[in-house]
C-alpha cells in the first residue's frame, strides 16, 4: 500500500462549502471523483498546484485546450492589453477578421467560420445548419462520440456521460432524439447498411475523426474515407467534430492528418487560448445559409467577445509561426510516453491498451483492444480510480475518468515524461497486487 504523501484537508474542507451551493461541488461533473476533488490555486507550464500546496505535472490540461501549457506569458500579455481597451461590445472587432482568416487558411474544409461561446454550441448550430440545407431531420452518431451536451447528440455520448449514470439523460423527451440514429464507431457495415436504408432522411454525419471523450479511440484504416465516400454519394453532410483534435494533431488537425474533408467542421478548446469558445465552419455555400445573410437562425451575446478572440489568437499565431517545431516536439513527447506505458504495463504484466496519437493517449485497463465505445466499456473502472489516486500522490495529474484524454503540451519535457513513466510504471504494479 502506497504511503500517502499529500496534504489534502484545505481541499476537502473547500469541497464540502461547495456542494452546498453547487451541486455536486463541481460546476462540470467530469471534474468531481471521490472522495473529493483537489481545488487549484494556480499553474504554470506543466505543472498545477492545489489549495494544499501540492504540485502536480499535468496530463488534464484543461481537458485540451492548453497545447502551449498553463499561463502562456505571450497569451496573457495580449489578454491583459484587451481588457484594458474593453471586454465586451456588442459589435462586430477587427481582431475577428484576423481570427477568421487564420482559421480558414488553416483547416482545409473552411471557407467561412462562425464563432461562438463553447463547443455544445458549435455542434448544436452545424447540426441545425445541416439540416436546413439538406431540408433533411435524421442525424447519424455514433457510440462514444461526445458533441456537447444538447439533447440531440446526448446518447451513448462519451465524456461525463459514461461514467456517470446511463448515458441517455433525464430530462431529454424521447421525440427528441427519435431522429438521431446510433452507431458503433469503426463499423462500416453498419453504417452503410444505415445509410442504403435511411440515406434520402438523414441530414449528416457527425462524429469526432478520433474519439476524445471515450478515452482515446483511432479510426480504423478507411474508415473515414469510406464515411466520406458514402455521404458524398448520398448528398448526406459530414460534420466532423473537431473540438479536441483541431490544432492539436497539426493545424489542419484530423483532417489534414486522415486527408478527408468534411464539409462542415466543429472547433473549440484550443482556439480559444484557454477562454470559453466554439466555432463552427465550412464551404462558402453552406455558412451563407446562416444568418444574417441566410434563414439558418444562430446568435449568442458573448460570441466573438474580444478576450477569447485575443487570447485564441494569440495561440494560433504561435501555433502558425512554429508549426514544424512545435508540432515535432509534441509528436516525439508523445511517441515517447505511448511507447513508456506500453512498456510499463508490459512489466507489470497488467491487462491494458495504450491508445494514443501524437499528444493525445490514454490506458485502458482490459485486456481487449480498444476500437469502440464497447471495447472501452469493458475497462476495469475500479482500478483506474485506485490508479488515478495513487498518480496523484506521486505528483501526477490525469483526468479522474477512465473515458478521458490525457493531453501533452509543448512545455512537457523530457523529465515531466520520464517522471510520469516511472509513477504510472509503478501505480501499475499497485493495482495489479491490489
């Protein structure tokens, strides 16, 4: 048994003034597991600190957003010199043009972008504008694809959603979700089967190219390809949610990196340089049928606030400016933390799967390869609790839930790695003697 080596009462005292005010005591449910979740005080780089002092290096980073680390100087700077000239307007920013044309000279099936305030917001809009231009109602996802929590796409989502409760939410009326077809991921047969029966209903496809919020899950070889053939012959649009992987797997992200395009995309997290933020974009003919301009209805007072525009900006620029460098680092920290787990739980003659690509990986704790959200529900959950408990008594920080991403950030470095390597090596030897 691991000796405890961590201060944790400013926390659980914090933790029990929370949950009487907001429930759970947390205001994101991924964010809670038991008995308490620390309570930060600050972060820098690759490390965050909690209300007790304790250090931790940081595989959560904000769930992936922060692909520069915690408290980037070149991003605070800017947002500080906003906020000096103002917050919010309520018009239209030059900063914005400049937002928009770095995203559309960026990510290959964008022609026009349309910001707003999180990435719930951005799948609900390119959902509803698909199904305005296709004048179609059925939506195809599939099974551990999370888009947000809007009640058409909240079923057998992934994130929170697996790993508290069913998957189906209260509160969700079952005519609403009458029109979204489920799928298992990584099963072509299926989907055609579907679209050869439904084709001339739906109105797209939406899915994330590599599941996020299930843990990390990578299509099979042709799988995307085969998705985007099919609806291109069936008039159907792909929407490819890309919250998580855009700019993270290249600036391009899954779509340059797969080289399939879909025709309308969902950004967030990263974009917005650690402030709340979505987008939504494609070809010039389908966001012209937004308004103003067309009778797709999408607005919101917040979006395209000068902060988040200035901060995600700011990332982006320096994302553009050290592409080759940047994204090399993160593949080569990335290759070498995949390639460490695999060897640790080797050693530790564990049953697990490390899945990952570039600076995204997760472990799985079964003994089956995961490819879909039934491979990753097999998992022993109980175990990854204990594993995440002892990771952070020894200064680690992985997000609490086994359908989680851990996310690498260019101030990662080699002794972060090889640190982390050796403390999940060892917590994997914990849980195997448990």
């Amino acid at each position: 048994m691991i000796k405890k080596n961590r201060e944790t009462h400013a926390s659980e005292k914090m933790y029990n003034r929370a949950r009487q005010t907001i429930p759970g005591g947390v205001n994101s449910p991924v964010r809670y597991y038991a008995p308490f979740p620390f309570f930060t005080a600050k972060a820098n780089g690759s490390k965050i600190v909690d209300i007790d002092g304790n250090s931790y290096i940081d595989y959560c980073m904000s769930y992936g957003p922060l692909i520069l680390g915690h408290g980037n100087s070149r991003v605070i700077e800017a947002v500080k010199k906003q906020i000096s000239n103002g917050s919010i307007f309520g018009t239209p920013t030059e900063i914005e043009i400049e937002f928009a044309e770095i995203i559309t000279k960026s990510v290959p099936c964008i022609d026009m972008v349309r910001v707003t305030n999180s990435g719930t917001e951005a799948t609900m809009h390119a959902i509803r504008l698909a199904r305005g231009f296709t004048e179609r109602n059925q939506i195809v996802k599939f099974e551990g694809c999370y888009h947000g929590a809007h009640d058409y796409v909240l079923v057998k989502a992934g994130s929170g959603a697996s790993t508290f409760g069913d998957p189906d939410s209260l509160g969700i009326p079952p005519d609403t979700i009458k029109n979204t077809i489920l799928l298992p991921f990584n099963n072509i047969d299926a989907f055609e089967k579907t679209i050869e029966k439904n084709g001339d209903k739906i109105a797209a496809v939406i899915l994330e190219p590599v599941i996020g919020n299930a843990g990390v899950i990578l299509p099979k070889n042709g799988f995307l390809q085969a998705i985007r053939k099919t609806t291109a012959e069936k008039e159907i649009l792909l929407i490819f949610d890309e919250v998580i992987t855009g700019f993270r797997l290249g600036l391009g992200g899954a779509q340059e990196y797969y080289n399939v395009k879909p025709d309308i995309v969902t950004l967030g997290k990263i974009i917005g340089g650690g402030f709340p933020i979505g987008a939504f974009g494609g070809t010039k003919e389908i966001m012209s049928l937004n308004s103003p301009i067309g009778d797709v209805y999408q607005a919101g007072t917040f979006s395209g606030n000068p902060i988040s525009i200035t901060a995600g900006l700011t990332v982006l620029r320096q994302l553009t400016d050290g592409r080759k460098k940047m994204y090399d680092v993160l593949r080569k920290t990335g290759e070498k933390m995949i390639n460490g787990l695999r060897e640790q739980a080797e050693d530790a003659k564990i049953h697990a799967q490390v899945n990952g690509l570039s600076s995204m990986f997760q472990i799985f704790l079964t003994d089956n390869p995961v490819n879909n959200y039934k491979d990753a529900k097999f998992s022993d959950c109980n175990k990854f609790q204990r594993y995440h408990k002892i990771l952070l008594d020894r200064g680690i920080f992985v997000p609490p839930s086994q359908f989680e991403t851990c996310f690498l950030s260019t101030e990662h470095t080699n002794e972060d790695i090889e640190k982390t390597i050796e403390a999940i090596g060892s917590a994997l030897k914990e849980i195997t003697r448990d």
